[in-house]
C-alpha cells in the first residue's frame, strides 16, 4: 500500500516538474556560455550545476572563477546568495510528515530549487517526498544537460537569442503564482506587495549596495512573517478569506 502510495505521488511530482525541466534546460544554456567563457570545460560546467542548483548562486560563482578570487570570497557569496534555501527548507518541514526518515529530508533539501519549492508548498496536506524526487528526476536532468550542451557548443547562438532563453525562468515562476493567487485573494495581495517591494528595494539598491541574495532573504522574512500575523493558517486548513 505504502509502494503505491509512493508511486502515485512520483507519477504526480514527475508530471509536475516536466515543464520545470524544460525552462531549466533553455536557461542553463546561457550558463553553459557564460562557463565556456571563463575556461571551464562541459563536464565540469555539468558538474557545477548538478551540485549547485541554482542559477543565480552558479553565476556568481562562475565570477568569482572567472576574477580569480580566492575561496572564502566564493564561500561568503554563495552563503549569502543561496541562504534563502534554508528559509524553503525551514517552511517545508511544516508540511513533511513527522516521522519521516531524515534521508529522505536531507534528498528532499538537496533538490531544494525555487520552482520546486513552489509547486511543493502548494501540494495540499502532507508532503510526500517522493513528489520531490520525481519533480527533481526531470528538472535536474534538464538543468544539467542544458549546461553541458551551452558549454559544449559555446557562443553559437546569436546574443539576442541566449538572452531569450533567460525568459523562460520568469515564465516558470509566473506559472507557478498564478494559479494560488487566483483562488486566494490573501496570496494575490502578497504577491503584489512583493513584486512592489522588491521594484522598490531595487531602486533603493543602486544608492545603498545590497547583495540580490540578502535582499531577497530580507523581503522574504519580513512579508511572510506580517502575512502570517494578519493572516494565520488555522491548524488543521487555511484560514476562510476575509
């Protein structure tokens, strides 16, 4: 019974991620670029994404590479960068049953991406981690290979093109808002002050310099944690709308 349990819920997360899959790969080709450029070769710039998801933290790391700083420099960014994972991995323990085994969290954790984390947090009770591997056994496949493949081809895509590609991440985060936001008025308002308050910490940004990473970590815990107060979830189901 367990078994099928398991099965259903990878059939669901694999069908989920699909569209994931095919966003990461359009993206991670202008990633592989940007790693041909700096002397990397495919299987390490392949290698770089599997062990990294994360197109803004392998960015910058492939910056650093590229000034030839040294590795506390890469470690302080990077930490700053990607902490907003652990704010994901702290919210998705609040859905993933007690009991489960500390493996399948540290799997669950390490395929952690914004996307992921999105289609995650809105699976309705319990979560079962086998949804996360079967969104993981597509979307990483995609981001890897997309990688490899821009890294191994090099600069023959016209600039305008590979900077297209970039749009498909934007698309994928829209997918995946939209649809909460529609069904909920109280989700809708927050994506709106988020996307003002984000607009507005840009702006702020070029008079004060703040990193994207701590930004993000910044508006994060502060919207959430006011969404909260005024609207908490009831234990047991979400909070009738006002």
């Amino acid at each position: 019974m367990k078994h099928k349990e398991n099965k259903k819920w990878f059939l669901l997360g694999l069908k989920h991620g699909i569209p994931i899959g095919i966003g990461y790969f359009a993206v991670a080709f202008t990633l592989g670029i940007t790693a041909k450029n700096i002397g990397l070769t495919p299987g390490q710039a392949a290698a770089a994404s599997f062990l990294m998801h994360a197109s803004a933290g392998e960015f910058a790391a492939f910056k650093v590479i590229a000034a030839n700083a040294g590795y506390v420099e890469m470690v302080l960014q990077e930490l700053i960068i990607n902490l907003r994972y652990l704010l994901m991995s702290c919210a998705l323990t609040q859905k993933v049953p007690e009991k489960t085994n500390p493996v399948h969290r540290f799997l669950v954790s390490y395929f952690i991406t914004d996307e992921i984390f999105g289609i995650s947090s809105t699976v309705e009770g319990d979560l079962n981690p086998f949804y996360n591997y079967g969104a993981a056994c597509v979307a990483s496949p995609g981001w890897v290979l997309g990688t490899f493949l821009g890294a191994l081809t090099g600069n023959i895509l016209p600039a305008n093109v590979a900077s297209a590609l970039n749009l498909a991440l934007y698309g994928m985060f829209i997918a995946i808002i939209i649809p909460p936001a529609r069904k909920n008025r109280v989700i809708a308002a927050i994506v709106l002050v988020s996307m003002l308050a984000s607009s507005l910490f840009a702006w702020v940004a070029t008079f004060i310099p703040v990193s994207s990473g701590l930004r993000i970590i910044l508006l994060t815990v502060l919207i959430a944690g006011i969404a909260a107060w005024l609207h908490p979830i009831e234990e047991g189901g979400e909070k009738d709308e006002e």
